[in-house]
C-alpha cells in the first residue's frame, strides 16, 4: 500500500514538475511574442500614417493647399499618376472630372518620379551581369610607348576614336555579380487612412487657417486586448507628423 502512494506522490510530484515547466515556457515566450506584435502594429501604423501624410503632400503640390478629406486627397493624386503614366506630355495646368467634380490641377515635371520613390519600398537585389570586355592597344604619350588595357564594348566605339589607337587584339566574356536597388511602389488605397489596430480612421487636421498639417493616430489612452487568458497586447497612441515632423523620431 506504501508502494501505491508513494507511485502517485511521485507521479504528482513529475506532473507538477512538468506543468511548471511548460507555465515557465509560456512565461518566456509568451510575453516577447505580444512585444514582437506591439512592435510590428506600431510600424505598420505609422507606415499608415506616413503615407496619409505623403498623399496630403502631393495633393498640396497639385493643388496648392491641404484637403482634411484625406480619401479624396488620395483618390486625386492616383488619378494625376495615371495619366502621367499614361501621356508623359501630362504636365502644366490640368482640368479632369473625377467623381462628378471637375478639378483643377498643376502638374510639375517629375511628379511621376517623385510619386514612385516616396511611395515606394527601397530594396536591392543581386543581378549576374556578362561583360563583353576587349584588350586594346593604344600609344601612350606619358609612357611613350604602347600600352595595353581592357575596355568593355561599351567603351570601346570612343577608344576606336582615338589618334592613340592601335589595335583591338579580341574580347573574352566575364560573368559579375552587380547589387542593384530599386523602389517596389505601390498605390496608396484606402487600407493606409485607417489604424490597423483599431480599424478606426486615421485623423488629419489643418492648423493655421490650413498652412499646417497633422496626421495623427486615433488611438486615444491606452488599448489593451487579452492574450492566452493571463496576458494582454497593449500600446498607446502610434504617434503623428505636425507639419512635417513625425513624433516618433523625437
């Protein structure tokens, strides 16, 4: 009979032991996952909130003023974009109907470029590239002798030119790898004038009779939801940009 109790005090005693292992796991893990959530919400909205702010920027440029409708802001700067897209002539003053409204836009020269890098993500990849590379000869006057050097086919048509210029003794091809960046761009829609939290509507208001901007996150106190029963996700406002400025940088 002491056998049989001591079994299941042992067998308790392996149960407790495992169920604090797992609570200490949970603990651990548990708590850096919701912080790596907080993190990741956080930048997600103010990516929101930097672009509510860029699109008020370009309409600013086409029109010369900020518009506290930040959906219609959105919606004119997309249509120039695609028109400059479309005719790259598209340029100057400029009369369009959009949404049964007639609007009246001036448009500068590069607005496409600049549209495109600021609403854009910089990446880089690694291109292979083959060069098609010569070995020339040439009279060299500081050497005062010849010389010879290597120069890529794209080079090569200006050495041909040159009173220095003997001869073109072949060409051997030569694979490099080249790291390349360029802009993923993207359209702004109406996902990015909304928290992507709290669903509720990013706020944009004009200060100084309409000379100065803010975009702000609608978050007001703390927001707090439950995780796992014992634990909770919560942040505070995600900040705003007051005429040009983003509070998260301060």
């Amino acid at each position: 009979m002491d056998l049989i109790k001591r079994k299941k005090y042992s067998d308790l005693i392996e149960l407790f032991i495992v169920i604090a292992f797992l609570f200490m796991i949970i603990t651990i893990y548990v708590p850096s996952a919701i912080w790596v959530e907080e993190v990741r919400v956080a930048e997600d909205a103010r990516f929101n909130i930097q672009t509510v702010h860029d699109v008020e920027y370009f309409y600013k440029i086409l029109t010369d003023g900020y518009e506290e409708n930040g959906l219609w802001a959105m919606n004119v700067v997309n249509a120039v974009r695609d028109s400059v897209m479309a005719d790259s002539t598209y340029l100057g003053e400029r009369t369009f109907e959009l949404a049964g409204e007639s609007v009246n836009v001036l448009v500068p020269e590069g607005y496409d470029v600049e549209f495109d890098t600021t609403f854009g993500i910089l990446k880089t990849r690694r291109d292979t590239l083959i060069d098609t590379i010569h070995t020339v000869v040439t009279f060299s006057e500081e050497m005062n002798r010849n010389d010879t050097s290597f120069v890529t086919k794209k080079d090569l048509p200006t050495i041909l030119i040159e009173e220095g210029f003997i001869a073109d003794l072949g060409f051997e091809k030569k694979q490099r790898s080249e790291v390349v960046s360029y802009y993923d761009s993207y359209m702004p829609d109406s996902s990015n004038f909304y928290c992507p939290l709290t669903r509720e509507k990013i706020a944009v208001n004009l200060k100084d009779e309409g000379e100065v901007l803010r975009v702000a996150s609608p978050i007001e106190g703390i927001y707090s939801e439950g995780r796992y029963l014992l634990f909770s996700f919560k942040t505070r406002n995600h900040g705003y940009i007051e005429d040009g400025s983003r509070s998260w940088d301060q």
